[in-house]
C-alpha cells in the first residue's frame, strides 16, 4: 500500500498516455513544419548574411592588396623622383661650374687682348715720343752747336757731319735705354 500510495503520489504528476502521445503527434507535425518551412527560410538569411560577410571581407582584402600596390607604386615613383631630382641637381652643379669656366676663359682672353692692346699702343706712343724727342733734340742740338761752334760752323760740310754725329749719339742712347 504504501508503494501505491507513492505510485499515486507519483502520478499525479504524470500525464496520461494519451495526453502524451498526443503531445508527441503535434510536436511531429511543429518540427516537420519548422523544418519544412521556416529552416530553409532562416537557413538562406543566414546563408546571405553569411555571403555578405564574407564578400565584405574578400571586398576588404581586395581594397587592402590594392592600396599595399598603390602605396608601393608611390613610393617607388618618389623614389624614382629623388633620384631623378639629385641627378638633375648634379647636372645643374656641372652645367654651371661649365659656364663659370667658360666665362671665366673669356674674361681672362680679353684681360689679356686688353693688355696686349694697352701695351701696343703704349709701345706706339713711345716710339712716337722718342721719335718726336729725337727730332727735337737734333734741332736743339743743331742750333746749340751753331751757337758754339757759330764761327767754325760756317762750312756745310762741317756743319752736316756735327749734325749726323750728334743723330747717332741720341739714337744709340735711345737704344741703350730701349734694351734696358
């Protein structure tokens, strides 16, 4: 007895098998519905969703890989443009210590063409000078030997062969001074 008192104790929280096989029927159908209808519908947004993602993320990596390329790319350009900018520099630096050299050449060609000149011409004035000078000294030294010598000059042969010796004593001196 006091094991079907227990029993019924026990059964009181026990459905009846009918309760539970009908239970069990609509549970069945439920699943077999859920599975039929709502699954594949789930099934396919999470499908999409998970299509997205990772189209997000291959997008991602794509964008990634391209920008890596591009930055490559720039910073091989900015390299090259370096280069190319030292290289222009030093070409600049060689094209002008060129023209420095060149301009450097010309003024000392007409330095010299100027001092080549002002010496000719130097040269022209003191021929023209000693010339001149030469002229005026026979004159003067002709008349102060007239005067001297006023009373033995009175012969012209005399008085040629004084003029003709003193011409050759200035022009010897002007060329000892000419060689010194």
């Amino acid at each position: 007895m006091a094991y079907a008192a227990g029993s019924n104790k026990l059964a009181l929280f026990l459905p009846e098998p009918y309760d539970v096989l009908w239970s069990l029927v609509v549970l069945v159908v439920l699943a077999a519905f859920f599975y039929k209808f709502v699954m594949p519908k789930f099934q396919a947004i999470l499908d999409e969703r998970a299509e997205k993602i990772e189209g997000g993320m291959a997008k991602a990596a794509n964008v990634q890989r391209e920008a890596d390329e591009l930055k490559s790319q720039i910073e091989n350009e900015l390299s090259q443009a370096q280069t190319d900018a030292a290289k222009t520099r030093e070409e600049a630096r060689s094209e002008a210590s060129k023209i420095i050299g060149e301009a450097r050449q010309r003024a000392e060609k007409d330095a010299a063409k100027i001092i080549s000149e002002a010496q000719h011409s130097i040269e022209a004035q003191h021929k023209h000078a000693m010339s001149s000078l030469q002229g005026e000294v026979s004159v003067l030294a002709a008349a102060l030997a007239g005067k001297i010598l006023a009373s033995k000059l009175d012969d012209d042969t005399v008085s040629s062969k004084i003029i003709d010796h003193v011409i050759d004593e200035v022009g010897d001196t002007k060329n000892s001074d000419q060689s010194k």
